[in-house]
C-alpha cells in the first residue's frame, strides 16, 4: 500500500470513527435524560403518595419508612451513572477533538473549519470550546449528575431530620442537623464528580 492509498485508508477511518463517537455521545445523552427522568418521576410518585396518606398520621410513618431508603438507593445509583455517562462523554469529545485536529493540520488547507480543535491550550480545552463552555470546575455543577446529586442530598438531610424529630428532639435542632447533612452529601457527590471527570480545566 503506497502513501496516498494509506492516507485515503486512515481518512475513511476516522471518518467512520468520528460518526461511532458521536453516536456514542448521543447515546449517554439519552441514557442520561432517561435515567434522570426516571428517578425524578418515582420522587413526584411518592410525593404524590405522601399527600394521600398524610390525612392519616399512623400511615405517614410507615409510608417514608419504606419509600425514603427506596429513593436515597435508587438516587445514588443513578447518580454514579450518570457519573459514567458524563464521563463516557467527556471521552468521546476528546477522541473527536483529536479527529478534527487532523482534518484541520492534514486537509483543511489555508481554511479555519476544524481551527478550534487544535488550541495550544491541549484537547480537553479544546473539548470545553467545542461545546461552549468556558474550562472551570463550577461546569461540573450544571451536569445531570450534579443535579441528581442536589435531589440525593436533600432526601438525605430530609431522612436525618425525621429521624431526629422521631427521637424526641426540637424541631429546630432536627432541621439544623439535616440542613448541615444535605450540605455535607451535596459536597461529597460534587466531589467524587470532580475526581471522576477528565476533563482539566484551569
């Protein structure tokens, strides 16, 4: 195989590899939408299970006794995927990134069309360019993940607080200790999110 049969050979791979990656990035989108959508819709289920068994107060006990841990254990769960989604994704931009950088260097020519994907910054600021978001830690808290995580910290801190309450405890003192609780697992999720993603920004 001589030189230009090669470059003609490397170039339908990458192209074929560029569609499999953005393919690939759809497909954690909508799992991540999906995800999502699920445990939010068994939230508003049991909120709405909540409001029909608060007219007895014998049943309201039992009734969160068995639907918090069922959420609290499906939220973690779904929020460590979407942690691997997002993570997933983060992969698949870089490789496209890498892709567009030598469409750029090798065909592009005198033309700017793929200019972004080669940045001297490095390939994840060229990743956060491409989908418009300035490099920074605080981007992490606007992914599902980070979103899910809110919801798994508040049902979190609203546990301790029934807990507290059960025992006797002022109310102000139950709320408080839930307050700093939901504060605490909130921090905790966005920091496993930092550790996980692979991204680098400044």
């Amino acid at each position: 195989m001589d030189d230009g049969e090669r470059e003609q050979a490397l170039l339908t791979a990458l192209t074929t590899e560029h569609f499999v990656l953005q393919t690939s990035r759809s497909a954690t989108v909508t799992e991540s939408v999906g995800r999502a959508t699920i445990f939010l819709s068994m939230l508003s289920a049991a909120l709405i299970g909540l409001g029909f068994v608060a007219s007895n107060a014998a049943f309201v006990g039992p009734y969160l006794g068995a639907v918090l841990p069922t959420l609290m254990i499906t939220g973690l769960l779904t929020f460590l995927r979407l942690v691997q989604n997002m993570v997933e994704n983060e992969l698949d931009l870089a490789r496209i990134q890498r892709i567009r950088a030598y469409y750029q260097h090798r065909l592009a020519g005198d033309h700017d069309f793929f200019a972004d994907a080669v940045q001297g910054e490095g390939i994840m600021r060229a990743s956060w360019a491409a989908v418009g978001n300035a490099p920074g830690r605080a981007q992490l808290l606007l992914t599902t993940a980070a979103m899910v995580g809110a919801v798994n910290a508040l049902l979190a801190g609203l546990s301790v607080t029934l807990l507290t309450g059960l025992a006797g405890l002022s109310s102000g003192f139950a709320i408080g200790v839930g307050a700093v609780l939901a504060l605490l697992a909130f921090a905790a999720q966005v920091a496993y999110i930092n550790r996980a993603s692979i991204s680098q920004p400044g």
